[in-house]
C-alpha cells in the first residue's frame, strides 16, 4: 500500500511541474502583453522604461519555460531553440528602446516598440 502511496504522490509531483512550466509561459506572456499596452499609451519616461523592464523580466522568465505546442520536445531541439531566439530577438529590441528612452526620445522608442508585435506575431504563429 505504501508503495501505491508513494507513486500516486511521485506522479501527482512531476504533473503538477509539468502543469507549472506550461502555466508559467502563458503567465510571462500576459505580463508581456499588459505591459506592451502601458508602454505604448503612456506619456511618461519612467512608466515607459518599468514597462520595458516587466517585459524583458517577463521574456527571461519565458524562456526558461517549454510552451505548450512544444511539450514533450528536447530542451535542446530546433524548435527549442528557436523558440528561446524568438524571445532573444525581442529582448533585443526591448534594449534598443529603453537606449531610445534613456537617451530622451520618447516618441522614437515607442516607434520602435511597435517592432515588438512584428516579432510577436512571427513566433506566436508558430508556438503558440
């Protein structure tokens, strides 16, 4: 009987990590997606650059996670790999838009933000 115990409650484990790593994606993408919005609506420099600081938390934390359409693949697999460029690229432009920001040109950072929905939806189309 214990040994049933003890496999019921190894099984419950690796479910629910499997069920975190999946959940812990999805979550990163939705600070992503909040910020995204206060970033291109605010007038403000400091609201601007913590929005583009949430986002590239958010896009690191991402990429330590498997997202769902790629469960079951080797952490090393194209796909994987892949899948961590895409956020790479967008963390990219994260930077180059804070640089934007810090440097005092509001309205050319939020110009180049809107490169972020390009990325997005280039690897939303395939791992989403």
């Amino acid at each position: 009987m214990n040994k049933w115990l003890a496999m019921l409650i190894g099984m419950t484990l690796v479910s629910v990590s499997t069920l975190s790593q999946a959940n812990e994606v999805q979550d990163q993408m939705m600070v992503i997606a909040k910020n995204y919005g206060t970033i291109l609506s605010t007038n403000s420099p400091d609201e601007f650059k913590q929005g583009l600081a949430a986002m590239k938390d958010a896009a690191t934390k991402a990429q330590q996670g498997v997202p769902d359409k790629l469960k079951g693949q080797d952490k090393d697999s194209a796909s994987m790999k892949d899948y961590r460029h895409g956020l790479d690229v967008l963390m990219g432009e994260i930077d180059g838009a804070k640089a934007l920001a810090d440097a005092g040109q509001l309205d050319k950072a939020k110009e180049a933000a809107q490169q972020f929905k390009m990325t997005r939806n280039e690897y939303h189309q395939k791992y989403k």
